[in-house]
C-alpha cells in the first residue's frame, strides 16, 4: 500500500514507488486515512493459475469517490496497461460492472509477469477490503444482496401506502407527513446501499455522489420536523421551537452541501447527525413522561435509528472497519424505526379518534347522567311529530320528575343530590327498548320517548314499574333514601304544533302533581295540558313501597 497524499501522482510514478520498496503491507480491515484530495495506491498480489482463470473483484463499499484498477492487457513484460474505473465521479451506467458497490471482471493468466494495481480516493477514513471470487459466487451473491434489498424496499413502500390510506381513513394528516418521511428515508437507502445508482440514477454521475449525503441530511432534518407535528404541544412552545431550528440547521447544511460540494461540507454533516440523535432520544423521553402509552413507541424507535446509525458514523470517523454493522446499520435501524413509528401513530391517532368522540358525546348527550341531552330530545320529539302525521296512532311521551330531590339535596347535600339524579336516569333508561328515547330537559326533568303503537295498559304498567324502581333502595344512596318520581303521560295522536308545546303540556302537569301528595302518575291532554286519568302517588316511608308499586289508573 502507498499513500498519495495530494492524490497527483501518475501511475508511472506510483509503479516506480512500489518498485523502490516505498510501499508497505496492509491488512485489508485496517482504517485507512482518505479526503482532503488524497487517494490510496494498492498493488495486488493475484493468485497464480496454471490456466486462464476468470474471477470478480469486488469492493464491497457503496458510495466510493473513485476506484481504478490497472491491469497489464498482455502476459508480456511492457506490455500496455488497461484502466478499469468505477466509483461515483463516472456514471454506474459505464462502470465495468453495474453493481451495487465497484466490481471488476478478470481474466487471470498464467505466469503473469506484472501486479495488478489499485487506486482509491474518497472523501473520508474507510477500509478497503477487496474481495476475489468466481463468477458463479459472485453472481449468487449478488442475487442474494438485491433481494434483501428489494424486500427491505418494498415493505418501506407498503408502510408508505399505509400511511397514506390511514391519513384518508382518520382524517389524520400527520400520516402523510409520514408517508412523505418513509419514501425519503427509502430513497436514502437506495443511494446508500448503490440500488439507486444501478436502477434509478444510472446515468447522474453527479447525482450517485452526492445522493446518500444530501437524503441522508433531508431524512434528519425532516425526522426533527415529524417530531414536531407529533409532539407539539401548547404547553411546551419551546420544544416546537427547537425542533423547528434543528428542521432549518439541517436544512442550511445541505444547501452548503449542494453548492459547495462533498468533500467541503461533509464535516459538518457528522456533527450534525450526532446532535440530532441526542435530540431525537431527548424529545421520545420527553414525549413518554408526557403520553406514556403512545411515546414508549416512539423512544423505542428512535433508540434503534440511533444504535443503527451510530456505527455508521464511527465509521466515517476511521474508528470501526467496514462490516455488516458499518455498511448496513442504518438500513436495521430504520428497518425497526418505521414499523415502531407506524404503531406510534396508531396509538396518537386511536386517542385522538376517542377524544373526538368523547367531546362529540358532550354535545349530544347530558354531562351528569349520560343520556340524550336537550338538543337530542327535541330532535326526537320533532321526529315523532313528524311521523304521527303518516301514522297518527304511533309513540308517546313520557316526562319524568323527582320529586323530592329538593329534600334529598338539603338533608344529605349537593353530591347526593347528584348521584339520585343519576339513579333517577338509570330508572327510567331501565324501562326503555330499543329505538326509544331517554333525554333530559334543561330544567332537569327526563323525558322518555316511546315508540311503536302503545295501549294505555301497557303505559300504566311503564308507569308503574318506573316508580316502583325509584322505591326501591339504591347502594349508591343513604339508607331508607327513595326516588319519589312523577310521571306525566302523554298518548297518541298528539295535537299539538311543535315539541316545546308538548314539554310544556307534560310540564305543567307535573307542576300541578307536585302539590299534590296523592298523585304520581296522569295521563294527559297534549292539546292543552288537562288531565285525563291519574294514579295514586307513592308515599315516600319505605314501609309503604309495596302497596305504591301496585297502584291503578284510576277511572
């Protein structure tokens, strides 16, 4: 091995060095000092055939600056030399071999008089261990690499489809932020494990160089701008803030990238990937104090971007030799990254879609006991007012008050008071089938609406049973505590214009019954509140709950 220090010298120049004894021997894992224009010089001691012998050396390293192979053409001493290039400053497309990584077909002779020789420049540390193999090998291995690749790229791509449909089916956009975030890192991945360049960009010598640099940097910073749309939180502006500038530092740094060049701005590249992991690893903590089920998923995530691409990045650094950790540890970090980030989002948008609910509940349903609030109740009745004009005959309404809550809130207080309301409700959603209605009205009475054709037996029995519920004891009320209920019943056909007629026809009936101890139950004119039939009310001592439960309309 030689070292060219101004990368100037010919290869004349170099034959001469290694003939003088200037060069030395090398293993092929030790880290080798590259950039700053330098290149490195290896002369190669081939294996001697005893017959033309083809054979595949390879350099397994993706996104190499240059590499050139000097080869004597003739068995002859001073015969001419073949140059043989490949690396990012050509095209893949006019690489000896379209690879993944710098290949070269050989064609060993016997009794090769000359070495063969090696140059090779890039623009920071890395080990150089070439590789001989037969054709055969060569190909099977070749085969083997491309479909783990192209098996790693397609599920990448298919969480990128999830991620877009999920972004339609929770009306979530944060998906296909992330959608967008999964094709860049696959980009990435293709340019820097040489897919790209074999496939996409064959042609972009300019390109293929500058790829896994420039979407490695995008990926970063686009990471810190994912990370703030998932985290952001009104309580924390300077956490968006922050990942705002991280999102723009990146962003700066590959402008530099992209006008200066490779070689002049790679070294603020590693500082800035080595920052980003502290902060990715800072906000997932930070995100888990805050949202534990969701942000666990995204700490584990990016614990394994960072442990992936750390290796990587000692690699640049000349400390770690080239290996499968080094060459493809942020290909399994993100291959873990991805999967635990789709989950995350699962998670976020699953609570986001319950709290929706939750707050959409709120608006139509009674805050203390859960059932239909004011507005559903005159939506119902406007239903059923509607309908009695197809079919006259059909539903009734039935309006409950409790009627003691007044003593029950000044003997026990306001939480007792509360929780009998609540009971109250779970009496009368007791008695309800399925397709009626159970609501309360602003001022706190509840409001059952029936539907179906219903005989005035089968409403006194309603009636009947609701009060007999309310007689009986509660566990979730002091002892000998019982729910006086009164109930105004009105039937079909109603005659009345709207809804709020009809409450207030109920309602005025069950003013009148709460003066009266005697009354628990009336049925009602809907046209002007007068009463037609009544029962006898329940007395509130507990001894007498059974004679109450069994009352009768009265004639």
């Amino acid at each position: 091995m030689l070292v060219d220090s101004s990368g100037s010298l010919t290869f004349e120049q170099v034959r001469s060095k290694f003939d003088a004894g200037e060069g030395q021997a090398i293993e092929p894992q030790r880290i080798m000092p590259m950039g700053g224009g330098g290149a490195l010089w290896y002369r190669l001691a081939l294996p001697a055939v005893s017959a033309p012998t083809p054979l595949m050396l390879t350099v397994p390293h993706p996104n190499m600056d240059s590499v050139d192979l000097y080869r004597p053409s003739a068995a002859a001493l001073g015969g001419p030399w073949e140059l043989l290039r490949s690396g990012d400053q050509i095209p893949v497309a006019q690489w000896p071999v379209r690879h993944l990584t710098p290949a070269f077909e050989l064609s060993l002779q016997p009794g090769e008089p000359r070495r063969t020789y090696l140059r090779v420049a890039h623009n920071y540390p890395i080990s150089v261990p070439w590789q001989l193999s037969d054709p055969q090998s060569f190909h099977e291995q070749s085969k083997e690499s491309h479909l783990l690749l192209g098996v790693y790229i397609g599920l990448v791509l298919l969480i990128a489809m999830m991620s877009a449909m999920h972004a339609v089916s929770w009306r979530d956009s944060i998906h296909l932020f992330f959608a967008g975030y999964v094709l860049v890192v696959a980009a990435g991945q293709l340019a820097l494990t040489g897919l790209g360049g074999e496939f996409l960009w064959p042609g972009s010598a300019w390109w293929n160089d500058t790829a896994p640099v420039a979407l490695t940097m995008t990926t970063a910073a686009l990471l810190h701008l994912f990370l703030r749309q998932m985290v952001v939180d009104r309580d924390a502006p300077w956490l968006t803030r922050g990942l705002l500038a991280m999102t723009l530092i990146g962003a700066g740094i590959l402008a530099v990238f992209l006008v200066i060049g490779n070689k002049s701005s790679f070294n603020l590249a590693t500082p800035y990937y080595v920052g980003s992991m502290a902060v990715y690893l800072s906000v997932a903590g930070w995100y888990v104090w805050r949202r534990p089920m969701v942000g666990v998923w995204v700490l584990a995530a990016m614990a394994c971007l960072t442990v992936g691409s750390v290796f990587p990045i000692l690699r640049t650094q000349g400390l770690l030799p080239l290996g499968v950790a080094t060459q493809y540890g942020a290909q399994i970090g993100a291959a873990f990254e991805i999967p635990l980030l789709l989950v995350a989002l699962y998670l976020r948008s699953r609570e986001k879609r319950d709290n929706q609910a939750r707050v959409g509940a709120l608006t139509r349903a009674d805050p203390l006991t859960g059932v239909g609030n004011h507005r559903v109740l005159l939506q119902r009745l406007d239903s059923l007012l509607l309908r009695q004009q197809r079919d006259p005959g059909a539903g009734a309404v039935v309006r409950v008050r409790l009627g003691n809550a007044i003593d029950i809130r000044q003997e026990y207080g306001m939480e007792t008071a509360q929780s009998a309301v609540v009971q109250a409700g779970a009496c009368i959603t007791s008695v309800a089938q399925e397709g009626d209605t159970v609501a309360r009205h602003r001022d706190g009475d509840f409001v059952l609406v029936l539907q179906g054709h219903l005989t005035r037996e089968q409403l006194t029995d309603i009636g009947q049973r609701l009060i007999a519920r309310g007689l009986s004891e509660s566990p979730g009320l002091p002892p000998n505590t019982v729910l006086q209920l009164k109930v105004a019943v009105a039937v079909a056909p109603f005659q009345v214009a709207d809804a709020t007629l009809l409450l207030h026809s109920l309602g005025a009936v069950l003013g009148e019954l709460a003066g009266r101890s005697g009354t628990a139950m009336r049925f009602v004119n809907a046209v002007n509140g007068a009463e037609t039939r009544s029962a006898p009310a329940a007395a509130s001592a507990p001894q007498q709950r059974a004679d109450e439960a069994e009352t009768v309309i009265e004639a």
